[in-house]
C-alpha cells in the first residue's frame, strides 16, 4: 500500500500485532552483535528485575517501522526522527499492538508526524513517542 501525503489525514490510525519468539531475540542479537545478559535466558542478570529475560528494543521498533511501511503510509517512505520512551519490557510471548496516529502533516516537506503507543496483551503501554516520517511522491506507473 502506498498512499500519497494528499490522501493522509490527521487523526488516522494504523496498528500491527506480532508476538515476539526465542528466534527473533537469537536472530536481532547476531544481526546487531548485542549479546547482553538481560536477552538471555541462561543469565542471572536480569532475574534481579524481571521474571524473564527482555526482548531487545530495537524489534518493538521494527514493529513500529513495519507499520510505517506496510500500513500508514506504506512502503515509500524513510524515518526521519523518532523519540521512544520504553516504560514496560516486552518478553518472548508477548503479544505487542503498535498502533500508529497521524498528528501532523507538513506537505511542504512532504512530512508526517505520528504518535506512536505499543501494548502488551495486559493492556500496559510498554512504548510511548513519536516518528516523523517523509512521504515520497507517489509513482505513476
């Protein structure tokens, strides 16, 4: 899907859920070469804080992008900016809501500012922030 800024509006919502597995916590950890205690279950690190070990933040981010990319605006699009508080962690099972709000368009830059909020399946707002994003021009085919 991929929508011209024109076709945008304020107040627009797009949402995505994915549950998080030991392969996609195996797989962020070599892609980004961060072994840290806190993602791995034979550690003790993290059982001073949690009751298992934390899904790194950078793959609640990539549920993020990939609403920007498959949903809201789609596919032709690049992250400008992106602000993100992680208030809860998220576990492997959990299942997270990324729901993105369009709160502002520039159509002079070609811009959208969305807020961004992510859920766990308790209700619990583990992500709060914001992502500016920029709309390139539709492509006539």
């Amino acid at each position: 899907m991929n929508i011209a800024i024109d076709e945008l509006f304020i107040g627009q919502i797009a949402r995505l859920k994915r549950v998080f597995t030991d392969d996609d916590v195996k797989l962020c950890n070599e892609l980004t070469r961060d072994f840290s205690p806190v993602y791995q279950v034979n550690e003790n690190v993290w059982k001073n804080f949690y009751d298992q070990p934390i899904v790194p933040g950078l793959l609640t981010e990539g549920l993020i992008t990939q609403v920007i990319s498959q949903k809201l605006p789609g596919d032709a699009c690049i992250l400008l900016q992106k602000e993100l508080v992680f208030y809860y962690p998220v576990h492997v099972g959990d299942e997270i809501t990324a729901e993105l709000e369009i709160i502002d368009i520039n159509e002079t830059r070609n811009w959208v500012t969305q807020r961004v909020s992510c859920y766990n399946q308790q209700g619990n707002e583990v992500v709060k922030g914001q992502v500016v994003i920029l709309v390139l021009p539709k492509q006539s085919s």
